[in-house]
C-alpha cells in the first residue's frame, strides 16, 4: 500500500516542503503570471492562512542566484518548468525577503526593534556585500551597525533601500523585493494606540525601496488589507494591487474545487466533498470559488474532523469592536447573515484603521478582505459605484460571529457553569434564578460604555442572542417579522411539543417612563398586539412563553406570561 505524503500543517517553506516530500499543490505558475501579468510593484492582499508566506517563499527559492544555482531542482516536474521563459528567470536574481508578521508589540519603540531583528537577518544573509571593493565607506558603515542590529529610526527607514542599491552594485543586476505580511505591525499599532507613529515609519520605510526604485527586479508585498495610499502608500503610483475582488491572480492563494477535491480524492476522503463544501467552502476570489487551505489541510490530516480550524489562528479583537462599536446597522447585518441572508454593499478597498467606524461601508469591507465574508453578484450603481452582496462563506465563518458575542461572557469573570445554570432556569420557567443569573452577567461582563452608548438596545440584544445560542435545544432568530411586527427575540424549540419563547426588550428610562412595572407590563403588550406568536403556532407549538426584559444601565428586570393555545 502506497505510503501517503505527509500534509504540511504550519510548513510555509517552500524548499522543506518539497525537499521533504510534503504533499504539495502545485501553485508555482503564479510566478509566471507575476512575470507575464504584474507590474513591477505588486500588492496581493489576502486573508490569513490562505498561503501568502509560502507563494512568497516558492518566488525566493526560484529567482535566488545562487553558486550552482542550488535551488533548480525544487521545481522540478512543477507546472512552472513548462514555461518557455523558464531558464531566463530560474536563478537569476539576488533577493531580498522580509516578513514583519511577528513585528507586534505593546509599544511603537518595541516594534521598531523586531522590525530591526528581521532586517537584521536579511542583512547577515547578504553579509559578504561589505568585501565589495566598490561599496561606499559611509555605505560600509551603515550596513554594519544594520547587521549588527543597533540601526537609528532613519536607518531602519532606509535599510531596505540601501540593500537593493548594495546588491544591484554587487550583482550587476537589481534583486526581488519580497515584503510578507506587511500591515501586521499597522494592526498591532492600531490596537495598542500607537497607530500614527508607526504609519509615519511604514510611510517612509517602505517608499525607500519601492518608489522610483532603479535597483529593483520586482517588488511584491503581502497582507490582509490594502491600507490606503493617503496613509501610508502616499506617492507610490506605481503599485498595482490585486485584491480578492480581482480576477487576474485569483487562483493563486487559496484551493479551486479540482485542487480540494483531488486532495480528497488521494487521502481517501471522497465520500465527504460535500460536507467539506459546506463547512470550508463559499469564497469568491475574483470568478474563482475558492477553499480555505488551512481548514482543507487540518481536515484531511485529522481524516474528516468537520470542526473549525481557521476561526483559531488569529485574533478577531478588532472585529468584536466593530461589531460592538459600529452602527446598528452592522448588527442588524450580522443577525441576517448569522440566518443565512444577505445584506448588501459597495466596497472600499483603500482602508483607514481610524475610519473603519466611520461607516458600514468600511466594516463590511473590513470582514471581506479578512475573510469573514464572500463578495458576489457586483451591480454598477448610477454613482459609478459597485455594490455587492455579501454572505457568510461557510459554517465555519458562520461559528465566528457567534463567538464575538459569546466571547463576552468565556472572557468574562462569570463562568460557563453559570451559563449553563441561567439556560436551565430559562428552560424550568424559574424566572427568579433566570433574572438573578442574567443580572449577574451583564454586571460582570458589559462595560457601561457598551450599555450607555448608542442603541442600547441591540447591545443587550447581541449579548443575549450570544449566550442563548449555547441551548442545542432552541432555533434562535432574531428581528423577523411575525404577526403585525418584528420580534426581538424568538426561541423555537426542536422538540415542537416543548415550549416556545418570545423576548421583547425595552430601555427604562426614569425621565420618560412611568415605572419598571409599566415598562414590562407594555412589552408584553406589545407582543400580544403584534402577535409575534404567530410564528409559533403556525409551526403546531401550542404553548409559548411571552417575556419581557427591561433594563437601566446594568439593572434588568424580567415579567413573562403563559400563552397557551
């Protein structure tokens, strides 16, 4: 029996992968399409996981020049050897590689210094360039303290600069820059509030070696976004930007069907295409419907664990804050898309971290170039814009937006035992336990900023829907119509003969209400005015549950009432 290759979870080098016979799908004519098709400066923005690191390291095992050309044979039988333009560019080039993907820290001086480390192991790489006879003596100078990894702020911004100029000098020819996970440091900076500080550096480090650059092959940058040119691309006119809405490299990053289902096909895992599809399936690069790498080779190395895999790898603090802190209509969105709708938008892919509040517009195109949405069907507008509609790819994205609202409450000091305690109070009609429980949450766990701000009312609403999903036992749906109006909450139980729930929620306010009492005593009024019940009986549940949640502040207070049919 033919011995299966080993996958390579976490591999993204290109010459271990093959030198040691990991299983490999076969992405390497995207060098000829960066030759062929590019511009001299490209920028390929990506989601997480979906392969930027290891395109960019096949792009330095190919161009490197190297003594014997060493590296030829990784490409052997590769689809790239079929190039008529092949020998013109294997091996041909010095090559500059730098990943700032670990460049986080709590502090703007703390970045510089890893920033610094990684320049540093570049520059000990080409460390035979100072016995160049031709180089500069003050040139000789800089390139040792840069090696030596003490460089000033003003050396660092330049460093990648002199390097192409110090290896065109050697070389006789101009080196690839290749410039992995570039915004990481920017998002870092964002979230610890040093952003503008680090987009000055970013500015100037990066417009020393990519613009008007004559010692330059080509240059490619990789990230997730495509940080607007005000902030930090000022000046660069000559980088062409292929995004996921872009179809000339869509293929590049990321599995086609034929890729995954032939993954499947040599794992033995035929018989589950179709759950694969559901579960790690749904995006949209340019016209191409594309997998997440990382999820498919997680579930062929388990043999068909259908769980979440990518949803792990990254942080998706920024996400929760938009989603907290954002306009009620992203809420709204997310409570569709959550119930496998819709919602619709333009895009902008030229984003400022400072505005990404600024409108629904930048959140959503946020969460499509992270990979939390899929963007299809575009319609030009009489404005001259494109919308689109958006859509959760998958069940695995779909895990992501109820774990924002449910990481509220596992982060919190109130443990999960209690949740589960609240849920079966909820279940036994214990409405004393329930409240108690419920009040104890959202003391614990919301911030008076979250209860305070805008809309209130839908921060109470996403927390509660957050927590109510953890009950197996519920279909929870939320602002559907029903009746003569829109529910805040419904819980349908799966069992049809078990009871239903109706919620309605309602701000207290002492200046305008009358007391707590005529508060609920309305909410539940409004539910039978509306007759949100109607939902429930028209499924054949006989008994439903009408409840009423008001609240102040972090104060809540709870009336039901028994509807039987």
């Amino acid at each position: 029996m033919e011995t299966k290759k080993r996958i390579p979870i976490g591999i993204s080098d290109y010459k271990m992968l093959i030198d040691e016979n990991y299983y490999y799908i076969d992405k390497t004519d995207f060098i000829r399409q960066l030759v062929e098709e590019g511009s001299l400066i490209t920028m390929l923005p990506r989601p997480r996981r979906f392969g930027k690191t290891l395109n960019l390291s096949m792009l330095r095992y190919f161009f490197e020049r190297t003594e014997g050309n060493i590296y030829r044979h990784l490409f052997n039988g590769k689809k790239i050897e079929q190039w008529k333009d092949f020998d013109r560019y294997q091996g041909k080039y010095p090559v500059i590689t730098l990943t700032l993907k670990d460049c986080k820290a709590e502090t703007f001086e703390g970045a510089l210094e890893r920033i610094a480390e990684e320049v540093q192991q570049e520059y000990i790489r080409h460390k035979y360039l100072p016995d160049n006879p031709d180089m500069e003596k003050s040139y000789r100078s800089t390139f040792e303290i840069i090696r030596a990894g003490n460089p000033t702020q003003v050396q660092l911004e330049s460093s990648l600069g002199l390097l192409t100029n110090l290896l065109t000098t050697h070389w006789g020819i101009p080196p690839l820059v290749l410039l992995d996970e570039y915004d990481t440091p920017i998002h870092t900076a964002f979230d610890k509030g040093y952003y503008d500080t680090m987009i000055g550096f970013m500015r100037n480090f990066m417009s020393k070696v990519f613009k008007d650059n004559t010692d330059i092959f080509r240059g490619v940058i990789t990230g997730i976004l495509r940080v607007s040119k005000e902030s930090i691309f000022s000046g660069l006119n000559n980088i062409a930007v292929d995004t996921i809405l872009d179809k000339k490299m869509c293929s590049a990053f990321g599995f086609t069907q034929e890729e995954t289902d032939q993954m499947l096909d040599d794992y033995e895992l035929s018989s589950h295409k179709e759950k694969v599809r559901q579960w790690y399936n749904g995006y949209l690069f340019g016209n191409q419907v594309i997998y997440n790498p990382w999820s498919i080779l997680n579930y062929t190395d388990s043999k068909g664990k259908l769980i979440p895999y990518w949803v792990n790898t990254g942080s998706d603090v920024l996400l929760r804050h938009l989603v907290a802190n954002g306009p009620s209509v992203i809420r709204h969105g997310i409570e569709a898309l959550i119930q496998g709708e819709s919602v619709y938008s333009t895009i902008n892919d030229k984003l400022v971290f400072p505005d990404l509040l600024a409108s629904p517009v930048n959140i959503w195109s946020f969460m499509l170039f992270s990979g939390y949405l899929k963007a299809s069907e575009p319609v030009l507008q009489n404005n001259n814009l494109i919308r689109y509609t958006l859509q959760v790819p998958n069940r695995e994205i779909s895990t992501v937006f109820y774990t924002i609202i449910q990481n509220w409450i596992n982060n919190g000091p109130v443990k999960n035992d209690r949740l589960e305690t609240m849920l079966q109070a909820l279940d036994e009609n214990n409405m004393p336990i329930f409240q108690r429980l419920l009040n104890d949450f959202v003391v614990n766990t919301l911030s008076y900023y979250d209860t305070s701000g805008r809309d209130p009312e839908k921060v109470y609403q996403a927390f509660l829907l957050g927590m109510l999903v953890s009950n197996g036992a519920y279909e929870i749906s939320s602002n559907r119509e029903a009746g003569l109006g829109r529910y805040d909450i419904l819980m349908r139980p799966r069992d049809l003969s078990k009871r239903g729930i109706i919620m309605e929620l309602k701000l207290f306010d002492p200046l305008y209400d009358e007391s707590v009492e005529e508060t609920l005593s309305s909410a539940l009024r409004q539910i039978e005015d509306k007759q949100y019940t109607a939902s429930l009986h028209a499924v054949g549940i006989t008994n439903v549950l009408e409840m009423a949640i008001t609240f102040d502040g972090k104060r809540v207070w709870i009336k039901t009432k028994e509807q039987p049919l």
